[in-house]
C-alpha cells in the first residue's frame, strides 16, 4: 500500500514537472529567449520547489546576510549549496515578489537582489569543476529568467484563480 503512494506522488510530480515545462516554455517563446536544456530543467525545479515548500520567511537571514556567509564557508560543498540557495531566492523574489523588494528598498533593491543572486550563480560555476555552463547562463540570463518566472506566476490577467493562491501565499508567508 506505501509503495503505490509513493508511486502515486511520483506520477503527480511527473505531471506537475510537465505543466511547469509548458509554462516555461511558453514564456520562453513569448520572450524570444533561448536557453540550454539544462538550464530549463532548472527553472523548472526552482518554480516547482517554491510551490511544494512552505517558508518561514521570518526565520531566514537577510539575502545580504546570507550571501556573505555562503562567501565566508570554509568546506567548500556547503558554500557551493549556500550559494545556490542564495542565487535561487534572488531568482524567486524578484521573479515572483517583485513588489515586496520595492516597497521596502525601492528600485535599487531589485538590481541589489539581481546583482546578488547573479553573483551567486558566477561563484558556484567557477567553484565546480568543469566551469559548470549551467550556472553561468543562470547569472547572465537572470534577468530574462526572472521575467519568466513572473510570466508563469501571472500567465494573464483572467485567472482570479491564480490571484487566490498568490494572496493566500502572500498571507502566509508575507513575502
């Protein structure tokens, strides 16, 4: 009985992982941008992660914070996923809660949370053997991919369904 729920929930995330592509992708093309496969594949996951967690916004440390101490990480492992998760917030927040960052921080604060996250993506591409071209495209194209990810939150303006669910992630987690 175990087994065919955790088969069930895989066939769910297949089937989410699938809409989110199509998503993807349709941003993609409405905004004439290319990327890696890979590259795609992430965005994907990224989206598809923030939709499955529940945040305690409140218990996180500040991006400026928390970039500084994935830089300060001494074993070189967890400064690679500390700043994967740094690049990833600043990817999520600016793609899908814009307006929170500039309500407190104004414009300047978007370009602080681009220029962080970016950042971020460059020093795990460097850190990895190989000169991971995955994470370069993430910090050259993270502009482009945080429109992407706001077309995929907001796909059109006739979906209150949508709306519903994002003021109700907004009441829960105020970000």
């Amino acid at each position: 009985m175990c087994f065919k729920m955790e088969k069930d929930e895989r066939v769910i995330d297949l089937v989410e992982k699938s809409e989110f592509y199509n998503l993807v992708d349709e941003s993609l093309a409405r905004r004439k941008v290319d990327l890696l496969p890979e590259t795609k594949i992430y965005l994907v996951g990224v989206a598809q992660d923030l939709i499955k967690q529940t945040p305690e916004v409140s218990d996180e440390q500040p991006v400026t914070l928390a970039y500084g101490a994935s830089l300060d990480e001494p074993n070189k492992g967890e400064k690679i996923r500390k700043l994967i998760e740094v690049g990833d917030r600043c990817l999520v927040l600016v793609g899908f809660f814009p307006s929170s960052i500039t309500k407190r921080q104004g414009e300047s604060g978007l370009e602080y949370h681009v220029n962080v996250g970016s950042s971020a993506y460059v020093h795990v591409g460097s850190s990895l053997t190989g000169k991971q071209p995955l994470f370069f495209e993430l910090a050259e194209r993270f502009t482009d991919l945080t429109k992407v990810l706001s077309d995929m939150y907001f796909p059109s303006p006739s979906s209150p369904d949508n709306l519903a669910e994002i003021l109700q992630r907004w009441e829960n987690t105020k970000d």
